[in-house]
C-alpha cells in the first residue's frame, strides 16, 4: 500500500495566512511470521526503517488467528 500522509507539522502564521501543511509519502507494509522469529523480524525493521524523523511509523505486532486462501477455501494454522 502506497499512499501520501498529511503530517502534523507547525503552521506558521504570516498576515493571517497559515501555510505548511506537508504531505509525506507513506507505505504500508504488512509481514507474516512464525512467532519465534517475530522478534528477530522487529528488531531488524527498527533498525533499517528509521530515519530519525518525523512520521517514521510504527511497528505493530498482532497475533494471527486463521489464513484461508480464498480460491481454494485451505486453511493455514
């Protein structure tokens, strides 16, 4: 997924004007490990992804429960 994000940035005001709304691109990536290498995965993202600015992102790491593949039904635990 690709998209572009508005950050929350300063406004600065000028005569009653505000200028400096920033958009930044975003991409989302979604990762499916096995469990015992769901912390060697994190770590290895954080240290590769970060650029040390704003609107770095952020890592979730969520449990998943069933893959069913939609053409042929099968289930994956």
């Amino acid at each position: 997924v690709q998209g572009l994000g508005r950050q929350k940035d300063y406004l600065e005001e000028y005569t009653d004007a505000e200028f400096g709304t920033l958009f930044l691109p975003k991409v989302e990536m979604n990762l499916f490990v096995k469990n015992s290498r769901a912390s060697e995965v994190v770590e290895i993202l954080l240290q590769n992804a970060r650029s040390g600015r704003i609107g770095d992102g952020k890592v979730f790491v969520v449990p998943v429960e069933r893959v069913i593949d939609i053409e042929s039904y099968e289930t994956d635990r």
